[in-house]
C-alpha cells in the first residue's frame, strides 16, 4: 500500500516502521522535503525524486502502486510504498492493553464507514493513548491512504484489530476484564457518575444511526455527551474525540482522588 503527505512519512520514520520506497516530487524552496530527504536516505530507504519537468511520471508511480488520482492533490509532492499492516488479533489486542496500563481503554467502530472517520479517529486514539481499535471485517472502512494522511502519525501507534461480529468481539472484551461502554443517546449513565475506573472497550457508531440495538444490548452502560447548544449531535470522530477527553480526564481525577 502507499501512504503520502510529510507528516505521515515523518512519523512512520520515527517509529522505525518499514518503508520500501520514497517518491518526491522536486521543489527548491520545500523546507519539509530538505528535513525527510535525510531522515530517508539514513535509513537507506530508496530514494525517487522527480523534476517538475517529470510530474507526469509522479503521477504515473503513484497510481502504479495503489494511488487514487483523485488523491493526487492530497500527497503534498510525496509518497512512500509501504507493506500492508500487519494483522492483530483480537485476543492479542486485549492482552497487550491490559499489560500497557491498568485501566486501558479500546475503541470499538460500529459500522465505521468513512475513512476520514477512522483517519481522525485513529489520531484521537494516539493522543489520549488508546490501546487499540477494534472494527469489523465488514461495514468498516480500510486503512486507505486518505484515512493514514488523516490520522497524522496516529496510525503508526494505534493498531486495529478486525472481527467478524462486533457482539461476540465485545463479549470477548468483558472475558478479558472490560467494560463495555457505549455511546448513546438513550444513555443509562451520566459521564461524571459512570464507573471509569476499569478497562473500557468504548462503542461508538455511526452519526446516521449510532451503534446498534443489538450492540447498545451488549453494553454494560451507555453514556451521552452532554450537548448545551441548540446542535445535539457531532459526526462521529467528534463525538468519539470528545468521549475519549472526557473519559481519560475523569480516569486521571479518580487516579488521584484514590491516592
């Protein structure tokens, strides 16, 4: 697959991820293409650069390996051929985030359909240290380019796990010691009472529909985010952002408030 933009490239070299190819299209004034030619050519990564006079053969490249030509004017003059990401299992996912800290938290996507959703979701998830994230093998968006760009950076720090049913992959978070906490506007708790102090594998849906009857069944509780405006509702990666801050921020108080 191929991931393009300089922050995505920068932040898979920082995290000593594999990089087969690098593709740039010249420009003498790009401070950024100054700072990763180096970054690259340390590593020994191969190293393509093309003239303006050569654009036409850029673009060719970049649709050679995977590129969208409507993405085209999304690469900021660079991409990089990268491997597929590796699979993670559910069961291992579960177990690594139990070992990173006591009361991890794992995003669950129900019916997560739109790559920049999962792309800004996937950033949320690394700036508030989530553990992973868990779809289902259908009615999931990929990893696609655009969703790798969007996450800027998040990607290389957040693994995701497919299931095929989300039920019986929440069923196996409460057999590993989660909670399992849906987003709803039918909520049952209120986020500055709920129980927070747990693993939680967090529930969110999609902004047409939210999560599912069947899903929201499986929940322990549901939490919803206290609208005061005349809007009541955000699109997903929103809503998944905001429940993410208000989550960790009531973990970090009780943390203290135990001491």
């Amino acid at each position: 697959m191929i991931i393009y933009g300089f922050h995505a490239l920068e932040s898979l070299l920082e995290a000593d991820q594999k990089v087969h190819s690098v593709h740039a299209l010249f420009k003498p004034d790009s401070d950024r293409l100054k700072k990763v030619r180096p970054m690259v050519q340390k590593k020994n990564i191969p190293w393509k650069e093309y003239s303006q006079k050569e654009r036409a053969r850029f673009e060719s490249e970049f649709r050679r390996l995977g590129g969208d030509i409507e993405e085209l004017e999304s690469t900021q003059g660079i991409f990089a051929q990268v491997p597929d990401p590796a699979p993670v299992e559910l069961a291992e996912l579960l177990k690594l985030a139990r070992e990173k800290e006591e009361y991890p938290v794992i995003l669950f996507l129900d019916s997560i359909t739109d790559p920049q959703n999962l792309g800004s979701m996937l950033r949320s998830s690394a700036f508030f240290n989530v553990a992973g994230i868990a779809v289902t093998e259908h009615r999931s968006s990929p990893l696609t380019a655009a969703a790798i760009k969007i996450s800027s950076g998040g990607f290389a720090h957040v693994p995701i796990a497919r299931v095929t049913n989300l039920v019986q992959g929440l069923e196996a978070a409460k057999e590993a010691g989660f909670w399992v906490v849906g987003l709803s506007e039918h909520a049952t708790e209120l986020f500055e009472r709920a129980r927070v102090d747990a693993p939680i594998a967090l529930v969110v849906g999609n902004e047409e529909k939210g999560i599912r009857p069947l899903t929201e069944k499986n929940c322990d509780y549901t939490l919803s985010l206290p609208a005061l405006g005349p809007i009541k509702s955000l699109n997903a990666a929103t809503a998944a952002a905001v429940a993410l801050a208000l989550l960790r921020h009531r973990q970090q108080h009780d943390a203290l408030n135990r001491k």
